[in-house]
C-alpha cells in the first residue's frame, strides 16, 4: 500500500471522525454508567433487580420508539441541524436524570433521555455513510467504538469515583457539563451535510417510513440487529452486581477493572477496524462471535475469582464484543440507498434499542437477587446470549453474501 494512499482522510474528515466519536463517547457512557452504578442505586433507591432492569429498560423503549417517529423525517432536514436538535434534548434528559430525588422520577427522567438520545446514534452513522467510502468505513467505525472504551478508560472510572465519593447523581452531572462544551463545538465548526436531500422524492415523512420498513432487504438486516442487541443487552445491565456479589471483587475496584479494560478497548478500536477492511467484515464478525461465546460460557458460570483474572477475561470478551460491533456496522452501513440511509439508520437503531430493551427487562426476570446479595441463574443469560451469537452469525453471513453480490454487479 502506498503513502498516498495511506493519507485517506482530509483534515476536515479527521475533525468528523473525532467530534463524532466524542459524541458517541457521551450518549454510550450515559447508558454505559447505569451498569457499574447498578451496585450503589439498588442498595440507595432500595429497588430490586427487575426495577433496576427497567430502568436501563425505559431508555432502550424509548429510544426505540422516538426513532421510529423520527426515520420519516431523518432525510428531510440537514443531518447537522437534526443531529444538533437531537442532543440538545439528550443534555436535557441527562440533567433530569442528575437531579431525580427518587426511582419514580428516575425513570422518567430516562424516558426523557431516551427519546433523544435514541436518535443520535443513527444520526451519526448516517453521516459517516455519507462522507466517507466504504473501503475506509471499517476504520471510521473503529474509530467510533473506540467511545465504548473510552467510556470505560475515562467516563466509567471517574462516573464510579464521583459516584462513591458524592453519590450517585454526580456522574450525570459530569455528562451534561461535557456535553455542553461538545454541543458549541458542533454548532461552530460542523459543516451542513445536505447531500442526501437532492435525492429525496417521497411525497411525505410516512410514506417514506413506509417504504423503508417494507424492504424486504431491510427487513432481514433489522432482524439481525435484534439478534446482535439480545447478546449485547442481557449481560451488561447486572455486569457490575455480578462482579461485586458473585466474583467477590470489591467495590472500590470497579473503577481499576473498567479503566483496565476501556485502555485496551480504546487500543484495539481502530486496529480492529482497519483489519475489517483488510480481510472482510464477516470473516472478523466471526472470530468475533467465537471468542464471546467461549469468554461468556466462562464468565458466567465463574465463583469467587481474582481481580487480574477478570480483567483478563473482561478484556477477551471485549475485543470479541468490538470485533463484532465493528465489522457489522461497517457491513450494515453497506445496506442501504442514500436516499433512504437517514430512515433506515433511524429504524435499524429504534430496533437495536427496542430488541435492547426487552433483553435488558428479560434479564432482569431471569436473575434473581438472593438475601446474601448474589445473582442467581447469571448462567441462564449466558446460555441465551450464546444462542443468539450463532443465530446473528448466519444472519450477517447472509447480508456479507448480498454486499458482495451488489458490489460485484457495481463493477460489472
């Protein structure tokens, strides 16, 4: 490969790739935080584990459906103004959130957030659909996830130590306080993204709903989204509960065990991606989905382990959760028309955190809290999360199948 060619991305490119992947950092940690602050607001909101599902729950329906509401209209507006829109009622929600004195107003608070913040995502990819290549998009969105692990390196450390040193509010509080600055820097210097809007000849928001949601092709990836969804969602709610009551690790370490994990998930990121370009997305969607089954059957099934044990297998599991995140997304991002990439980024990410949701809710049946604090029947979620990595796998094997063909046909 040569130098020239190396140099794939203007200065302006670079600028997108990086407010986008700190946007992405704010809304993934405002989900992300309940996780680990699942320890202290049990205990704090004396809730139990199917209430605390829920609420990670209320954000994921939500969030689903505002997207719906919101695909008719995604390729009718400037994706910048839609974006901006959109976050400033996702700041709005998360100071909601900062300042709810009990569960009841808690959950609403994340409705609120959700109904924003649901959008955003979708928003963004739609974006990096439309400035960059697909050659390049495996990259890009490595650089995107790298939020998940950035999450963890700075926003879930320093969220648990806020959270342990005030109280449990104070990791919100840093999340809008951030996110303002974020926002002004959008506003400022983020050029228009207008492109899509010559191509768009629908004669209405909801007939272009509609049409969108009645491609059949479409349809087949959605699918695959809720498959990818349920093994995301089911473990992650309970991951911190499970870690203090089932592992024995103790509180105090939490932060060390996420910060430890998000560095090498911040490392891995944009090296995953550039190997989803070099040897295909289903080819490393794969090796994804061996290593989170093999890591998950361990995990859940583990008694009281060492800390550097499951920093170790935390590790594992997440460059597998990354290797799957990314080279899906690229592979997705292949789907759909520019005319329709708005909508069908609205819908596809109203699936992914409605399919969330439920799995979030059913997780919280399925495990049960006994007297002595630990989770019980952890090792069920592991079983279902494992049935839905194998099902998701022929899933994408199909749409890496259709992507090849229409490319293929592009050339000819």
């Amino acid at each position: 490969m040569t130098a020239a060619k190396e140099k794939i991305f203007t200065p302006y490119q670079v600028f997108i790739i990086a407010v986008l992947s700190i946007l992405q950092f704010t809304i993934i940690l405002d989900f992300m935080v309940l996780s680990p602050l699942g320890a202290i607001l049990m205990p704090a909101l004396k809730i139990t584990p199917a209430q605390f599902g829920m609420v990670v729950s209320a954000y994921a329906f939500s969030a689903g459906a505002s997207g719906l509401l919101a695909a008719g209209f995604a390729d009718r507006f400037d994706r910048k103004k839609f974006l901006l829109f959109f976050y400033a009622g996702f700041l709005a929600g998360t100071f909601l959130c900062a300042i709810a004195p009990t569960y009841h107003l808690l959950l609403a608070a994340r409705i609120v957030t959700g109904i924003f913040g649901g959008v955003i995502g979708s928003v963004s990819f739609a974006i990096i659909t439309d400035l960059f290549k697909v050659e390049v998009r495996g990259r890009v969105m490595g650089f995107v996830q790298m939020a998940f692990g950035a999450s963890q390196v700075l926003g879930l450390p320093i969220g648990l130590l806020l959270a342990n040193r005030f109280e449990w509010h104070a990791p919100f509080w840093m999340i809008v306080f951030f996110g303002l600055a974020l926002g002004i820097i959008l506003m400022v210097y983020m050029k228009p993204v207008t492109q899509h809007l010559a191509m768009s000849h629908d004669q209405n928001a909801f007939q272009h709903l509609s049409k969108t949601l009645s491609n059949s092709l479409y349809l087949r990836t959605f699918l695959s989204t809720v498959l990818l969804a349920t093994g995301g969602f089911m473990l992650m709610p309970f991951g911190s509960a499970f870690s203090t009551n089932n592992l024995g690790i103790d509180i105090d370490q939490l932060p060390v065990l996420y910060l430890v994990t998000g560095v090498f998930g911040i490392v891995m990121g944009p090296f995953i991606g550039k190997i989803s370009d070099q040897v295909g997305s289903f080819r490393l969607f794969a090796i994804g989905s061996i290593i989170n089954m093999v890591i998950v059957a361990i995990y859940t099934q583990l008694g009281i382990t060492p800390l550097w044990l499951c920093m170790v297998l935390n590790i594992i599991l997440f460059a597998g959760i990354s290797a799957r995140m990314i080279s899906s997304s690229a592979l997705i991002s292949a789907i759909p028309s520019l005319n329709d990439r708005g909508a069908f980024m609205s819908i596809n990410a109203s699936i992914q955190q409605i399919a969330g949701g439920v799995a979030s809710f059913v997780a919280g049946l399925i495990v049960i809290q006994s007297p002595s604090g630990m989770l019980e029947r952890y090792d069920v979620l592991g079983y279902v999360v494992i049935a839905s990595i194998v099902i998701a796998l022929a899933m994408i094997y199909w749409l890496d199948t259709y992507v090849k063909q229409k490319n293929s046909l592009a050339v000819v």
